[in-house]
C-alpha cells in the first residue's frame, strides 16, 4: 500500500459485555481503497480494555484468508492475506481478537485510537 487511507468503516463488537470478562472482540473493516497482501491495519483498544497476549491474538474472518497479529501495549497489528488476493475497494472484512478483557465498570471507555491501514 502506498497511502494512507480514510477507513470509511470500523467497528470493534465484543462477544460479551460483562464486566471484567475475558471475550473476543469482532473487528470489521471498510476501506476506501484496494487492499493486497500483506497489508497492515493498526489500532488501540481503549485503555480500559485489556489486550491478551494468548496465541493465536487474532482469526481470520470474511474475505480473510490469513491474518496475523502482534501486540504492544494497548495496539494491535494485523497483517493479512486476503481470500481474493486483492480486496476490492469498499469491501467489508473482518477478523477476531481473542482474550480482550472487557473493562472493570460500567463507565463509559474511551474510543479505540490511532486506527490506520
């Protein structure tokens, strides 16, 4: 990928909603723009939510054929390999992220941050 595009769509969905409870989040995308191999999408959770460290992080979802996560700290790195090879411009995509842990209260979080392809 050589620029950096608006996301037209990002939208992080936990499978539970319990306080403090260990779940995995669905993670799916737009982008504005064709996506190929190997290409990247970066992004921090809120600091009230707790990224895991299992193995594998991540599973690939729809139109995802491989993808591979790292973290540090609060962000995650995906990198992926598409069913199609190249994923057409606004095509939704998704993925998972294992072992999130949800936040302690019932306070509202704050917004996942620094979400960039």
């Amino acid at each position: 990928m050589t620029t950096t595009p608006d996301i037209v769509s990002f939208v992080a969905t936990p499978s539970s909603v319990i306080n403090g409870e260990s779940n995995v989040y669905t993670i799916e995308v737009e982008s504005p723009i064709p996506l190929l191999d190997t290409d990247q999408l970066v992004f921090t959770f809120p600091s009230e939510v707790t990224p895991s460290t299992v193995s594998p992080l991540c599973n690939a979802g729809t139109n995802v054929l491989t993808v591979s996560c790292t973290r540090s700290g609060q962000e995650i790195t995906a990198v992926f390999t598409f069913t199609s090879g190249t994923l057409a411009a606004n095509t939704v995509f998704d993925f998972t992220v294992n072992g999130v842990k949800n936040p302690p209260s019932t306070e509202p979080s704050s917004e996942f941050g620094w979400v960039y392809l």
